[in-house]
C-alpha cells in the first residue's frame, strides 16, 4: 500500500514538486537522452519548443545537443499517444504505439472514410514507401508524396498525412534525422533496431509508474487523459505500481508521486525563488488535464488565445506560470520580453535577476 505523506501540501508547493520530478529545478538530467527518457513522452509537435523542452532540463545543454540525439537516433519524434508529436526514448516507441494506436485509429476512422482511405490503400502506400527507404534510405515528406501520387494515391485535402500518420502508427516509417527544421522519414526497424514488446497491462502499469515519477503530483485522470488509454484500465493496471509510489491528498484530490519527490517535503522543496522560460506546449502545463494547480483558470487564455491549439511560452515563478515571454526580433541580440498576467505586480529586483539569468541560459543554448 502506498505511503501517505500527509496534508503539508498547497497549491504552490505542488508546483514545485512538479518542477523537481521533471527536472527543472535541482540538480537537473544527465543528458539529452536520459531527458527524454526520464519524462517518458515530451509534447513535440512545435520542433524548436521541443528542441529547448529536453535542453533546459539538461543543465549545459545546447541545441546542438539535441539535434544530435534526434539525428543519432538516442532519441525520436514521432506520434506515441493522443495523435501529437513527442519526443521519447528509441525503445519505447514500439510498445507505446502498441498500446494506443488501436484506440486512436478507431476515433479517426470516420475522417479516413471522408478521405477515401481504404486498408489497401495503407498497404500500398506501405509497401511503396518501404522500397523507397530500404538500406538506409530516407525520404522528405515532399518526396513521400510525390512517390505515393506517382502511385496513384493522392495526397491532397489532409489525405497525405493521415496515410503518413498510420503508417507511422503502425510502426513501418518514423521520422529520423533533421534537415534543417523538416525530418526525414526512414524505415522504423532499421532506424530503432532495438524495441521493448511488453503486454498491454504491464506496459499500462509501466507508463503509469514513469508518468507519475517524472510527472508527479498528477492524478490518474491526468495520466488516463495523457495517453487516452480507458480509465478502467488505468485504474486496473495501476494496482500493479501503485506500492512504488506515494500518495498525496489536497482537498478531495489523490495526487501520486515518486517518493524521491515527495521526500523534499521533508528536506525542502526547491524553486521557490525559481523564474524559469519554458517553451510553448512544456509538459510541465500541458501534461495534464487538470493544469489549475500551476495556472489560474482565469489566466488559461492567456496562453492559448481563443483556444487555438497554439500554448505560448510560458514564465514560470515558484511553481506558477505567471505570464509569457517572446523575443523582440529573430536576432542573437534580440531581447527576451515578459509579458506578465498581471502587470500591476511587476517583477522584484531578485525574480527580475532571475528572469534575466533564464534569458541568458536560453539564448547561450540557441548559439551551442
């Protein structure tokens, strides 16, 4: 049975242990792949917020280091859970997709029919591309397109992607290394030769036990919204972990951790003084469903303006996203600006240093 730690917990305290459990205060990760590893999936679908999400957990990191990893194949970016873009470790790819593909090739299946997308059309679009790609070859997503039409099937109207997606889906392509800010696209098993197969309720109870380590404080209803896998069989395959982690309650809430993180209850929980720039789509907001514990709910829209799907960058102070921030120009020297959710509750002297040190840390990773 898990370990209770007690009511010692607000809202910003929670802040905070989510920050240390993803290594954005304290110590940090060891590298860019152990980064990607240990956050098990980080949000990717904007390449240069995802470049700068696995650098700032990395203390010394540039971006550099991170093309590289992309480019070696220590890490990879492709469609694991929810039809979005994640970076995650080579080896986990296969047995992610294994346990979420199905579920998400189901809710798309009307949109095929609009496409006119049949199963032989999948299998012909596969087995072009896999010649095309074989022996360590590699395609840009123009040149796929224009094989798949010189084939006879055509790519227009969203038809192209989605044929893209279930291909990748289904583990024959994965985007491999980078040209410039576009991936090729590469034969899966040659470019992940080693993969895990777990069950479905060991890998469920795997997927839990590293969200909650590297996510934590978060609720099985964040996790079941992370992945889209069925609550039932959240609930069912946690009992599996659930003894390896520790529980957390605020108000009515269960919240579930790693016991490292929630150790610092007792040592001292850092960042509380922290200021830190976080790119567009962090994990550290949109790793969850319920993001109230780190942004005021009057505040979302801030963010994401009109709900468009596009998280701006966030600052974030002790745990509290507090407002945004941009760069004032495209050039080395352009500055970083703060555009605070509450203007009349300007930066203090320290907070400001702070501010000044995280723009700093991000423009030196952007000349590595």
């Amino acid at each position: 049975m898990a370990a209770t730690a007690g009511n010692r917990v607000s809202r910003k305290i929670m802040g905070r242990l989510r920050l240390a459990s993803q290594g954005l205060v304290g110590p940090g990760l060891g590298s860019v792949p152990d980064a990607v590893r240990w956050m098990t999936a980080t949000q990717a679908q904007d390449l240069q917020a995802a470049l700068w999400a696995a650098g700032l957990r990395v203390p010394g990191a540039a971006v550099s280091d991170v093309r590289a990893a992309i480019d070696g194949a220590t890490v990879v970016r492709s469609w694991p859970m929810r039809g979005t873009l994640h970076l995650v470790a080579p080896e986990d790819l296969r047995w992610m997709l294994g346990l979420t593909a199905e579920r998400l090739t189901r809710s798309i299946a009307g949109r095929h029919r609009e496409l006119d997308i049949t199963w032989a059309d999948i299998e012909k679009c596969r087995d072009v591309a896999l010649e095309r790609v074989a022996g360590g070859g590699s395609l840009s997503r123009a040149e796929l397109f224009a094989a798949f039409e010189a084939a006879g099937q055509q790519t227009t109207g969203q038809r192209g992607i989605h044929v893209l997606g279930t291909l990748c889906r289904h583990g024959w392509l994965v985007q491999g290394p980078l040209v410039g800010n576009q991936q090729l696209l590469v034969a899966f098993d040659e470019w992940i030769p080693v993969s895990r197969n777990l069950e479905r309720q060991e890998g469920i109870a795997e997927f839990a036990l590293r969200y909650f380590r590297s996510h934590g404080p978060a609720t099985l209803r964040d996790f079941a919204w992370w992945t889209q896998i069925p609550l039932t069989e959240v609930r069912s395959a946690f009992e599996l972990v659930r003894g390896q982690l520790v529980e957390l309650e605020l108000g009515d809430t269960s919240y579930w951790l790693s016991p490292e993180t929630a150790s610092l209850l007792d040592d001292g929980v850092p960042g509380q003084r922290s200021v830190l720039l976080l790119p567009g789509f962090d994990e550290f907001v949109l790793g969850y469903t319920d993001r109230s514990l780190v942004l005021a709910p009057e505040h979302a829209n801030k963010i994401v303006p009109g709900g468009n799907g596009v998280f701006k960058k966030t600052i974030v102070a002790g745990g509290e996203v507090i407002g945004t921030w941009a760069r004032a120009g495209t050039t080395p020297g352009a500055a970083v600006v703060p555009e605070l959710f509450d203007e009349t509750k300007p930066l203090g002297p320290g907070a400001r240093a702070a501010f000044d040190k995280a723009a700093e840390q991000y423009v030196a990773f952007l000349a590595g």
